[in-house]
C-alpha cells in the first residue's frame, strides 16, 4: 500500500452520501502517516466533559460550523483545534462514504489524509484526553477484531470493535475504520462486508 495507491482506491469509487434530513452535518480526518514501514492511524480518546461520545476513541473532527465553507474545512479546522495538526501539513487523498450515528443524530463525512512523521501534537484538554498512534496491521488482524449485533433506536445494527492494547475503538469510528480497510487495503480487511 502507497499514498498513491490509497488515493487510487478512494478515487475509484462512488462516495455513499447519506440523506441528512434530520441529522446534524460533521466531518472527520483520518490522519495516516508512515512509520517503520507501516501506516498509522491517529486516533483521539474524548475528554468525559464534552458534549457527545464522552470517553470515547474518535478521529479528530465535529460539526460543520456557519463559518465552514465546507465539510473538508470542518475536518482540517477540527483537526487543528483538538489535536494541533495544522491544515498546511494535511495532504488529502479522498473520501469515504458518510456515516450516520444513530443515537446523536450526526452524520459524519470522513477525509483521509496523509501527514508528517514525526509530528509532535497538542492535545487540546477540553477535548482530548489522550492520542493514539495505531498501526494498521494491528486493525487488520482478527485476533484484535469482533462484531456484534445490536438493537439501536428499534433496528439492528452491526457493531464493530478493534482492540488495541487495552483500548477499544467502537461505534462510529469502528464502523469508518472498517470501510477504510476495506477500501484501502481490502486482502487485510476482517469481518464481513457492507
């Protein structure tokens, strides 16, 4: 895998676009960089006072603010403000397509970037607890890797779970990470598709 092959596989395909009657418009970076021979992904831990998805891993983004031109803009302006990545380091390779949160009625746009390495980051306290650098063999290895079905707001939903030593990636962010993989990189993706 390349940074060029990955913009090719973002750019061969249609973007799902989901309807957002009803849900508030949010982007997402996933920040990937190469080390030691491997990409890696950065992740966030949230702090337990924001406002939604308290203690959990995220990539670095939120909602689409009036002075947004765009949803590309939410995610670079996000990026900077929560984890001190500046927009002139981010080299953007494509999208995936939206994801819908089921219980805080956001539907997210996610980027994939590429950045530098090395690159010292600044968590902002209000928002991040903690930042993480996971490989992407770690997210391709079943062994870190379950599903489980559940029941959200009267409907079934598959949920996906990566284990990264002792934290869990899951919910919305599972669900990016899974069909990043499966766009990218998909002779290493885990678990069924769609």
């Amino acid at each position: 895998m390349t940074k060029d092959g990955i913009r090719k596989a973002l750019s061969q395909r249609q973007k799902r676009v989901e309807d957002p009657t009803d849900f508030v418009p949010a982007a997402v970076l996933l920040p990937l960089f190469e080390k030691g021979g491997d990409y890696h992904l950065v992740f966030t831990k949230r702090t337990e006072t924001v406002n939604y998805h308290k203690g959990q891993f995220s990539f670095p983004g939120g909602r689409l603010h009036p002075g947004d031109r765009s949803l590309l803009d939410t995610a670079l302006r996000e990026t900077w403000e929560e984890i001190g990545l500046p927009p002139e380091d981010v080299e953007v390779l494509g999208e995936l397509d939206d994801i819908a949160t089921y219980t805080t009625n956001f539907v997210i746009s996610p980027f994939v970037a590429i950045i530098p390495f090395p690159h010292k980051f600044t968590a902002n306290p209000a928002e991040v607890d903690e930042i993480i650098e996971v490989p992407l063999p770690v997210l391709s290895d079943k062994k870190n890797y379950a599903e489980e079905m559940v029941e959200v707001g009267g409907r079934p939903i598959m949920q996906y779970f990566y284990h990264y030593r002792d934290r869990v990636i899951y919910g919305a962010t599972a669900r990016i990470v899974k069909h990043f993989l499966e766009v990218v990189w998909p002779a290493a993706s885990v678990g069924t598709t769609g």
